[in-house]
C-alpha cells in the first residue's frame, strides 16, 4: 500500500501539478497550447526531474530551466520572459503545496 502511495504522490500529484504550472504559463504568456500537450510535458518533466532531487537548489535549477524550455519551444515565448514566469508560478505553487501540507498534518 505504501508503494501506491508513493507513486500516488510522486507522480500522480507532480503531473498534475506540472500541468498547473504549465497552464498558468499559457495564460501569463497570452499562448495558446493544445490540452494533450500539458500532459505530456508535464509526464516528461516528472520523469526527467525524477533523476535529481528537487528538495536541493540544483534541483530546483533544474526543474525551473526545464519547464522555461519547455516553455519557450512549446509556446514559442521568448526565453528569458518564460524563464521569469516560470520561477514566480514555480514559487507560488511551492507556497501553495507548503500550505496545504501544514494544513494537512
């Protein structure tokens, strides 16, 4: 049980997140992305952030230079605007998830 828990939690929960993260950066940007293509960045982004641990600041580097690529060859946004918007909604759904873990225990 504990193994669904964790993959509940790891992956599950870090798509749906990634997706969030990517949607509002759609909407910063004024882009427009097909649904499909959320999720599959999202997946790529997980899995690919799953090889170095997030809880460091390369880590967090890292997920943050991945998801502004993303942005800027799937919403052909420019790269430093993408890399800004991805480091304040990154920072916001950490506040976010930090809230709601407290909250939760």
């Amino acid at each position: 049980m504990g193994e669904y828990l964790d993959f509940f939690n790891i992956y599950v929960m870090g798509v749906v997140e990634t997706t969030f993260q990517l949607y509002f950066l759609a909407k910063i940007l004024k882009r427009k992305l097909w649904s499909p293509f959320y999720f599959l960045l999202a997946i790529g982004a997980v899995i690919i952030s799953d090889f170095v641990p997030v809880s460091t600041y390369v880590g967090f580097a890292v997920y943050i230079l991945l998801i502004s690529t993303c942005g800027a060859f799937a919403f052909y946004a420019d790269f430093k605007a993408s890399l800004l918007y991805v480091t304040l909604t990154t920072e916001i759904m950490l506040l976010c998830y930090e809230i709601v873990n407290s909250l939760m225990s």
